[in-house]
C-alpha cells in the first residue's frame, strides 16, 4: 500500500510543479512583456518533468532491491538464529512473515513464522521511511533544478519534444527487448531439452510418446516427425485446398466483376471472419463439422474415421485464413497496372480470359507471398487443432483420422502435472522453437517475394 | 434506304461543317471515301454527363495512314477507342453514333466484341508487354483465338510477326527471356507484334512513340512505313511532324469535335480552318 501512496504523492507533487512552471512562465511574460521561446504550458511539463522522472525511476528500482534489503535486516536479529538451516524451510518461513506483515495473509500455517512478523513489520516501516525521504527529496531537487533553468528565451519546447521521442523509442525498445528475451529463453530451454534428448531423434524420430525419465541415447518417444506431419497435413495441406481457391476466386469476383455497391458491403463482410475469435471456430469445427464428417466417412465406409479428424480441422482452419488469401491476392490483383488487363482485351480475349492468362500470373509472386503467409499462420493456430484435431500422434494421410499438431502438443506438455525441469515440460519449448524458426522463415520469405513483387510495377 | 438517307444527309452535313463558309472556295477532301475500312458517323461519347466526343464522322481507307491530332484532352484517345469499343471497359463511357468496320455496324447486338477486337488491333500509349516470355507475348492472340493448329504453326505465326515488326533480328535467339526486360523501344515493337500476330485489318495506335526516345521513335516510324497497305492504321500522335511524316491524312481535333479532316499535305500546308492553321503553327496547344 505503501507504494501506491508514495505514488499518489509524486504525481501530486508533480501537478504541482507542472502548475508552478506554467505559472513562472506566465509571470515572465507579465513581468517583461517579452514573448516567450515556448508556450506557458510546455514550462509546466519541462518541471514537471524534471520533479517526476527521477523519483518514479527511482521507486522502480527501489521496488526490485528493497525485498532483500528487508530481509537483510530481519536476519541480522538474533530471532534469526533460531530459523532452521535448510534453504527452502528458511525461505517459506520468511515469505509467510512478510505476507502477514504487509497484510497479506492473516494467520501462520508456521508457528514459527509468528516471531518474524513484528521483524518484518519493523524492517518495512524502516525502509518506508527511507523511500518517502528519498523520494520527496529526488523530487524537489530535479523541480528546483528545474525551475532555475526557466527563462523567457529556454526552449521548453525541444526539451520536452526530446523527452517525448525518448518515450516512444522506450515504448519500442520494450517490444523488441521482449521478442528477443522470448526468444532466448526458447533457445535455453531447447538447450537444456537436448541435453537430455538427442536432438537428432527429437527432429527425426517418428514415435511420439514422450516420458518423464529419458535414459540418454535409448528411445524415448521423442521423435517429433508426426507432429510435423500433422501440422503440415491440418495447416499447410487441407487449409489451404480450402483456403486458396476460395480466396483467390473471391478476390477476382471482388476486384473484377463486383459492382463498387456490392463489393463496397461485401469485403467488410469478408474481413469480419478474419475477426471472429478463433475459439468460436474451435467449437464450430469440434461440435459440428467433426461428426458430420465421421458419420459421412462411417457412412460410406471410410476405414480410420474419428470424432477428431484432420479434415475438420483443416477445413475449419481453411475457412478461417480466406480473408487473409483473399485480402493478399486483392491487393495483388489491384496492383496489376490495367494497361495489361486493357492490353489482353484490345487482343480480342474475354474478361475470364484476361484474369486467367494475364492477370493471375501476372499478381502470383503477391498471392504466393500472401499463401506462404497464410501457411505461416495456420500451422501456428492453436486454438482449433486443440479442439478439433486430436492428440494421438498418427503418421496417415487418412483426412478422416485423428493426427495431432505441433502447437497441440506443446499444450498438452504444458498442462499436465510436471516438473518444470522434466523432458515433457522441456519438450514444449523445443517444438515452439522449431514452430517459430519456420514462421519466422516464411515470414521472411513472403515478405520479400511480395516486396520484389511490388517493385516490379512501381 | 432510309439508313443510307441518315448517312449521306449526316455525311453532307459534316462536310459543310468541315469547309466553313470561308473556306468554301477551297477544294474540299471528302469526308466519305469510295471504300472505307471504317466509316463512323454522327458519334458522341459521354463519360457520365461529360460529352468528350460531340458529333464526329470521319472515313478510314485501307490504304493509307491516318493521323489524329490536336490538343491533350480533346478526346483524341476516346475516338480511338471507339473504333474497337474498348470504351466498354469504361463503365461511365456511353457511345451514341454509328460506326461500322466492313460497312458492318460494329454497335449492333449481334457484334462479337472479341470479334471485333481481334480484327481492330491496338497499341497503348505506354507499351504493356504481359509478363511472360516474347514468346508467349506473340503467341497470346493466336492461341486465345485458336489461330494456329500446332507448334510448328504457332512458331511460324511468331516468327512472322515479329520479323513484321522489325524485332525478330533483336530477339530471336532469346524467345524465353520476359518481354517486360526488353528496352522501351523494344517494348513497343512487340506489342506491336503482339497486335499484328492476330492478323488484324486494322490498327489504332495511341501515341505509341510519346514513352520512347528519338531512335526508338524512328524505329516505329520506319516501321508503320511498312505496314502500311497491309493494314489500315490510325495513330494519335502530339507530335506534329511525326504526323506529317507517317500519316497520308490527318484528323484534327479540338475539344471534342472533328475540325477538319483532309490529306496530310494540305492539313499541313494549307489548312481550311483558322483553328488547325493556329495550331500547326504552334500558336497553341
Ligand atoms: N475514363 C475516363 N473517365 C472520365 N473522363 C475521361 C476518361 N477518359 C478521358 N476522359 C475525358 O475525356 C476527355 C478526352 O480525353 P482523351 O480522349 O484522353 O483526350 P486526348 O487523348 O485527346 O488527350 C478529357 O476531358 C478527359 O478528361
Ligand atoms: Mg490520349
């Protein structure tokens, strides 16, 4: 609580500071009759600047060391010798004191837990006190300092300005920083996955039945290959049967022969499935396209059918990615100079002609690149192949049968009761892994297929 | 009968229009030829409320090159398009008038726009080569009309082509290569194979030369000097010597309306109206 009060305090000072600047400002031009370099206001903002930044910057730090500073002091008591030795004993007996202490929690499941309380609540009052000390005075120095440097002719303005630039870049370093920390506990983890599993049998084996203890060099159902396969077969294969045809057939309708009426209704209709979340797909795909698709297969015979099928997934996945194939190829089709399409008719070939001969290849480099970045998010997608696609790990081509995915996998490891070092935990990280350095790839080849496909008609 | 009424009473009427009543001593050239290749009368074109064409006639023989003129924006181009209604891609575009290749009216339901197209060729303003092989740029307009029975056909129907358009030395040992990596000039020469490759009987050009340089310019002309007699060509050009140079008559337009229409020489030596005397003298436009 005290953090939130102590947080209150710096903004409220802050307000007060950005009024004082704003005041002494306005004062200037009262007092001199000089025309200031800045506005009025954006004195306010330099001070309160000045008087806020420091202190906050400081109470975040504050925030991350004062737990063991706290603790330092309650061990240097000599109640502390009575704590037991063992680390982890230690460490529970202390966090259940501090919890009571802060508020947290209200009774002791360890009676010994009770002694510290009054330590803690002893070190936390002490370490308060010397945050609002801290505090207010950061505060008032960089205000003063601040308010010093006003002048009629100071340019608050660029001072601020910079001060705003600083902020954004921050707001985007944040973005990347965490990207790359994503991606570097992945490698760790997948680091530590294969210090315990061969990564040869990991990328080539084909049983998958992953166990808590891995003896190292034997078999231990780590092989990936039918994950692969069945993210492959769902994302890659029967999504995108269903998913590219009809978005490029709806792209052409769109750009070619829909009235501007028509196509001005049509295409936010089109865009509203790319909206829909995709656990209303999961449940669309699991409760109704599922079974109907196995009593069809039971119904004409088909061997293998199950209530979970690769088909059902993949169909439902297909008609989620349409708006994506279909905005690409859109945009394709649109950046097709119409000299060609006119250049086509003037020859004597019909409108469907025209589309087939020249314009579809003509767009193709940009609806690949679309494709190749509709595929990139298919085999991502989670939430449907969870619901939809099944857990045993199958190696067929039977469209009816149950396969099972990368993705659904990693949250079958993840979900489970287990140790967050075992092989299955550390499983997950490396199937993420190989799921990440593939979209990252197709990403990155969609990407540039599509931008040397725009340069090619700038 | 009554057609023919409307036709010569129009034709008549143009004719007036055309002479002026200064000019009325002036032998006049006909408008009507003995045997048009294309004879449109009476045509309007509105873009939506816009008219861009008010009341043009104008004969098209086979055997000679006629070049239309004028000022940007004087509906130069829309008139082109007419002739092989490729104003229909235009949606706002509305042609009134009668127009008719072969004395055939090229407006009438019963036209085959393909048809029509395959026999009309045209060449745009800026070359548009598909992006596909010089090959398969040659060989787009005899396939989609089934020109050729075979390989060793179309092959021939290529060669042809190209050699006709004076390209075939430049490209014939590189047929794959794209016919979009060709030079400006190139471009234009085998969009003008492309054109020829159907065997049309007539070909519009729009101001095919005005995105080359002077040798490539100099190559088209060479190369409509050559056409000529094969087909019944009509180019748009901004360039009035190229007009005198390529053209045995000449059209000039202004603000949507046919000033005067005679043989190159006399447009260009002794034109009948003031306005086509102040523009060829380069007083405006
Ligand atoms: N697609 C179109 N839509 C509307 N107006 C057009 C269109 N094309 C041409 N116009 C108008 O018609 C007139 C004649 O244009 P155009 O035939 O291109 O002239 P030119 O070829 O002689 O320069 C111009 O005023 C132009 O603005
Ligand atoms: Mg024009």
């Amino acid at each position: 609580m005290a953090g939130a009060g102590l947080l209150f305090l710096v903004l409220g000072l802050g307000l007060i500071a950005w009024i004082t600047g704003r005041a002494r400002a306005a004062a200037f031009v009262k007092a001199d009759r000089t025309n200031l370099n800045s506005l009025p206001s954006y004195h306010g903002w330099y001070m309160a600047l000045f008087a806020v930044v420091p202190p906050l910057l400081f109470l975040a730090v504050w925030g991350a060391i004062v737990p063991a500073l706290q603790t330092d002091m309650v061990l240097s008591a000599p109640a502390a010798q009575a704590l037991p030795m063992d680390g982890f004993a230690r460490a529970s007996i202390l966090s259940e004191a501090r919890a009571i202490a802060s508020g947290a929690q209200d009774t002791a499941f360890q009676p010994m837990a009770e002694q510290f309380v009054p330590l803690y609540r002893a070190a936390i009052a002490h370490y308060n006190w010397i945050a609002v000390a801290a505090t207010v005075l950061l505060l008032f120095a960089g205000g003063t300092y601040a308010f010093t440097r006003l002048k009629p002719d100071f340019r608050a303005r660029t001072k601020v300005e910079r001060v705003v630039m600083g902020a954004l870049l921050t707001a985007s370093l944040i973005a990347i920083v965490t990207t790359i920390g994503i991606v570097a506990s992945l490698i760790f983890e997948t680091v530590r996955f294969f210090q315990m599993v061969n990564p040869i049998e990991f990328l080539f084996g084909a049983t998958w039945n992953p166990q808590s203890t891995v003896t190292p060099g034997g078999d231990n159902g780590f092989g990936a290959i039918p994950l692969f396969w069945g993210t492959v077969f769902i994302g890659a294969i029967i999504a995108m049967i269903v998913a590219i045809p009809l978005g490029l057939m709806s792209a052409v309708y769109l750009t070619q022969y829909a009235r501007p009426a028509v196509r001005k209704w049509m295409k936010p209709i089109l865009e509203i499935l790319a909206g829909v979340p995709t656990v209303v797909y999961g449940y669309f795909a699991a409760l109704t396209i599922a079974p109907a698709l196995r009593d069809f297969a039971a119904a004409v015979g088909i061997p293998g059918a199950s209530s979970e099928s690769a088909l059902a997934a993949g169909v439902v996945m297909g008609v989620m990615i349409i708006p994506f194939v279909s905005s690409m190829a859109d945009d394709s089709i649109a950046a097709v100079p119409n000299s060609m399409r006119d250049g086509s008719l003037a020859m004597g070939s019909t409108k469907s002609e025209t589309i087939k001969k020249v314009l579809i290849p003509a767009a193709l480099p940009g609806v690949v690149g679309g494709v190749l970045l509709a595929v990139s998010r298919a085999i991502g997608e989670t939430m449907i192949v969870v619901m939809a696609a099944g857990l045993t790990a199958n190696m067929t081509a039977n469209p009816f049968a149950s396969v099972t995915t990368v993705t659904v996998q990693i949250v079958q490891l993840l979900t489970g009761d287990q140790e967050f070092d075992s092989p299955k935990t550390l499983a997950a990280f490396a199937l993420g892994l190989v799921l990440f350095i593939v979209t990252l790839l197709l990403n990155l080849v969609a990407l540039r297929v599509v931008k040397r496909y725009r340069e090619a008609y700038e | 009968m009554t057609d023919d009424n409307r036709r010569n009473e129009q034709l008549a009427r143009i004719a007036r229009n055309n002479m002026g009543e200064a000019a009325a001593d002036v032998p006049s050239e006909p408008i009507g030829l003995a045997d048009p290749k294309i004879s449109a009368r009476g045509v309007n074109v509105f873009y939506g409320a816009k008219q861009a064409i008010k009341d043009v006639s104008i004969d098209v023989g086979m055997d000679n090159v006629v070049a239309f003129i004028g000022p940007s924006g004087c509906g130069k181009s829309t008139f082109l398009r007419t002739l092989n209604r490729m104003n229909d891609t235009i949606p706002i575009a509305r042609v009134e008038g009668d127009i008719r290749l072969d004395g055939e009216d090229i407006y009438s339901p019963k036209m085959d726009v393909v048809q029509l197209r395959a026999r009309v060729g045209m060449v745009f303003q800026k070359p548009n080569p598909f992006p596909k092989s010089i090959y398969d740029n040659v060989a787009y307009g005899p396939r989609i009309h089934g020109l050729a029975s075979g390989k060793a056909e179309l092959d021939e129907i290529v060669e042809r082509s190209l050699q006709r358009a004076g390209l075939w030395n430049e490209v014939s040992d590189r047929l794959s290569d794209s016919g979009t990596a060709l030079s400006g000039g190139q471009q234009q020469r085998l969009c003008i194979a492309r054109a020829i490759a159907v065997d049309p009987e007539v070909i519009l050009m729009d101001e095919p030369c005005s995105a080359l340089d002077p040798i490539a310019t100099a190559k088209i002309e060479e190369l409509i000097h050559a056409l000529r007699g094969q087909y019944a060509i009509v180019i748009v050009t901004h360039n009035m010597q190229q007009a005198a140079r390529v053209s045995q008559r000449t059209a000039f337009f202004h603000l949507g309306t046919l000033v005067e229409y005679g043989k190159t020489s006399e447009i260009f030596t002794n034109p009948r109206e003031e306005k086509t005397k102040d523009y060829i003298t380069g007083r405006y436009g």
